[in-house]
C-alpha cells in the first residue's frame, strides 16, 4: 500500500518538475521519461506485494494473460512467473498503443518542417498586409484555427509566432498576439481528428471518429475562438509597428514552383491520413509515414541535382535534424508514466471517485479541462481513457455516454483541448509559444487566462445545448 501510494507521489513531484521546467532549468522531456521509468519501477516492486495479499495468484490471470503464457509455455504459473510475464505483457501492450501515437506525431512533425524549410507558408504570411491591432487579431486567429485543425496546434503555433516576429516589433505586444495565437490553436485543435495530439489520442484508441467530431466539436471550438476576440474587438486599439527585416531574412532560397508543390503536397499529406484510416481501417501513423514517403521522394527527386549544402537543407534526411525530437521523448516519457498507473489502478480508482461524487460526465469532463490548464492535456486524456472502457453500441442509460462516438468521449476532446489555454503551460502550443517568445507566467494569468476560461465555458455551454437539442 505504501508504494502504490509513493506511486501518487512521485507522479505529482514528476508533474511539478515539468510544469517548472523552466525556473528549475531542466527540460520537460528529461523530465518526463525519469518520472515514467521510475513509475513502472516502483511499480514492479509494488506488483509483489499486490501479489501476496491474493490467496489464489490464478484469480490474477485474465484469459488474454493466460494465452500469452501458454505462448511462453509455461502452463502452471507461479508467483514468479506471473510478476515476470504480466508485467511484461502490461508494459508490451502500453508500448503498442503509445508508439502508434509517437510515430504520427514523428511523420506529422517531419513533414511540417519540411513544408517550412521550402518556405512553402510564405505563401499564406504573405498575403497579411494589415496592421491594425484588432483586424490583424482576426486574421492571425482565424487563419490559426483553420490551419491548427489542417496540421496540428503545435506547428502552427511555431510558425504562426515565427510569423508574428516578422509582423510586430514590440515585444509585449507579440506575447499578446503569441498568446491569442495559441487560444485560436488549441480551439482549432479540438475540433479535428488530427489537429491536437489529444484528439488523435482518442481518434487512434477507437473513441472517437474522425467525421463526428468535426459535426460535434466545430462549433463548440468556433465559439471558443470567437468570445475572446469579441472582448477584444471593443478594448484593444491602435496600429502595430513592424520590425525592418534583414536581407537574410526576406531572402528566397526555394522557386516558386518548390513552395507551392511542397506545401500542396504536405497538407493533402495531412489531409490524406483520415481518408486512409478510413478505407483501410489501418493505424492512422501509417497514412502518415505513407504521406512522409511520397513526399520524401519528391524532394530527394526535385533537389538531386542541386548542391551538397542545399541537398542537406531541403530534403527530409536534413529536415529531420531539425525535428523536435525532445517533443516526441517528452510524450513518450508522460504517456508511460500514466500507463503505469493505469496498470497499477490508480485511475480506476479515480474513475470511481469522480462517478460516486460527481457522476455528471459534463461536469467530470470540465473539470478535467481545467485541470488540463495546470498540467499537460496529455496524460489527463491518457488517463481518461484509462479510467473508461469504450462502452457496446448497445449500451443503454449512464453506459451510453461512453460508446464510441458518445457524448463522453466527444466533449472530453472539446474540454483537453481547449481547457490548456487557460494558462500557459497547459498545453504544447502554449508551451511553444512560452518558449519562442518568453512569455512570463504571471503576464498571462494576469492578461489572458480570464479571457481563456470566458471561451471555454462559452464553447461549453454551446456544446451542452446541441446535446440538448439532438436529444
């Protein structure tokens, strides 16, 4: 008992060095993997004593535990045995789902960069000429919403503040527009199947499909967007002031032709995978890296004849070097983290608690929102859907809000992807942006995490009304 407790433990002190990462100087992917080994390692030692209190260890074994044995070829396990083989199969079977969700996000990261490497978004800033406060606000908003659900919040993010460098000189007044930026993207996220990484967690584990939840959460995630920026319309005034570019930084190194060809080909890539998944009913990562493929042929082709150096800068073997892979490890170590306290049962318990005390999923899922604003959106959909089965289609009464597509799983993905936007650390885009601009803490509260949480309950109230409507 007292391990399964230090479990608890050591995952919020694991939880305080991420969201401190930047006072404590230590990156969040470090992190995150020191605090989802060492879970699984408390809990090998913690399974022993589990073990002992069972008078028959066989009552541990479920028929899937007892086939993978007999695999094994051992037909009468021992305590042994079992510590041993079930905690390697828990572990094998977390790493099946958490690897299709690491290599989507590999393929997508890649293929985004490689679309910005061609200068293939030039095509879009472009064509934002304006610089009054309020009208630029709606552009930058709308176009991030729509290319969030297109690509993914994360990216966006990156090359919307990248943009907004180029566009604003004064530095708070870019954290400003950085900051509305990352609302816009986490609303724009929540909406599509492969806009937010929590959204296409719960689109690969099966709860959710991909047209429902642009039918169910557009609108919701419209509203999100759109009351921040109406408060806005009436308090914020004046022009912004635009910095003088250098010569390296308006300079062109890729034709025309390259740009439109790669940035049409990365977003009917992106665009492809739903459809794959779809026909095929294969892994959505697969689409992806199919999508990586095609496009790492084009440009292995487009650019074989041209210099070493400009070879090594625009194809996918250069552009990986510029990949954030931190990213990748820093999910990979939150998402083991919380599959070994799904194992251990701690989200069960959790489940329990929230059903017996609260037992309304719209408030359940709000308050996981809001929780998603003080740690990373992440584990708390993880552990979500570690704390729910997805429910038989024939489900009738409480069960049916947890059948797939069901009014559970749909509103925890409005909820995990729009609730992060309260504060600054609650989601990837915000940490981005945080980390591009140095965006204080304290400034965000202060100035937009009101207007956040506004939006939120907003989008809340409109998808609490459509349910209210359909049935």
């Amino acid at each position: 008992m007292e391990l399964f407790v230090l479990m608890v433990v050591v995952f919020v002190l694991g939880y305080t060095a991420i969201a401190l990462e930047h006072p404590l100087k230590i990156d969040k992917a470090a992190s995150a993997l020191v605090l989802g080994m060492l879970l699984w390692i408390i809990f090998v030692f913690a399974r022993v004593d589990v073990l002992s209190l069972v008078n028959n260890a066989g009552e541990l074994l479920s028929q899937s535990y007892r086939e993978y044995l007999h695999e094994y070829g051992i037909l009468n396990p021992t305590s042994g045995d079992m510590l041993g083989f079930i905690t390697h199969y828990d572990v094998m079977h977390h790493l099946a789902e958490i690897s299709t969700i690491l290599f989507f996000l590999l393929g997508a990261m890649t293929i985004v960069e490689t679309v910005d490497q061609h200068q293939g978004f030039k095509l879009i800033t472009d064509k934002i000429k304006t610089t009054n406060k309020v009208k630029l606000l709606w552009v930058l908003s709308v176009l991030t919403f729509f290319m969030s659900a297109a690509l993914d919040n994360l990216t966006t993010t990156i090359v919307l503040v990248a943009l907004i460098r180029k566009l604003i000189d004064d530095k708070k007044t870019r954290w400003f527009f950085a900051s509305m930026v990352v609302l816009a993207a986490n609303a724009g996220g929540a909406w599509s199947p492969i806009g937010d990484v929590t959204t296409i967690m719960l689109w690969i584990g099966g709860q959710i499909t991909a047209g429902n939840i642009i039918a169910m959460v557009f609108l919701p995630s419209v509203v999100t967007m759109v009351v921040p920026l109406l408060v806005l319309t009436f308090t914020v005034k004046g022009e912004v002031t635009r910095p003088v570019l250098s010569a390296d930084e308006t300079k062109e190194f890729t034709t025309a032709y390259e740009r439109k060809l790669i940035l049409i080909l990365g977003v009917c890539g992106l665009l492809f995978v739903p459809i794959f998944k779809t026909i095929t009913h294969l892994p959505p990562y697969m689409g992806m890296l199919f999508s990586l493929g095609v496009i790492w042929i084009v440009t292995e082709i487009m650019h074989r004849k041209k210099p070493i150096e400009d070879k090594r800068k625009l194809t996918v073997i250069g552009v990986l070097r510029k990949v954030d892979v931190p990213t990748i490890f820093f999910f990979l170590g939150i998402l083991t983290a919380v599959s070994a306290l799904q194992s251990a049962g701690h989200l069960s318990l959790l489940a329990g608690y929230l059903d017996d005390n609260i037992g309304n999923i719209y408030i359940i899922n709000l308050i996981i929102g809001v929780l998603s604003a003080i740690v990373d959106n992440v584990p708390l959909v993880a552990g979500a859907m570690g704390m729910y089965d997805i429910a038989d289609v024939a489900a009738t009464g409480y069960q049916a809000y947890f059948v797939v597509d069901g009014v559970f799983w749909e509103f925890l993905a409005y909820c995990a992807g729009t609730g992060g936007s309260i504060l600054i650390i609650g989601s990837a885009a915000g940490v981005a942006a945080m980390g591009m601009e140095k965006i204080d803490f304290i400034w965000y509260a202060k100035r937009i995490s009101l207007l956040a949480f506004i939006g939120y309950l907003a989008g809340a109230g409109v998808y609490y009304l459509q349910m209210m409507l359909i049935h």
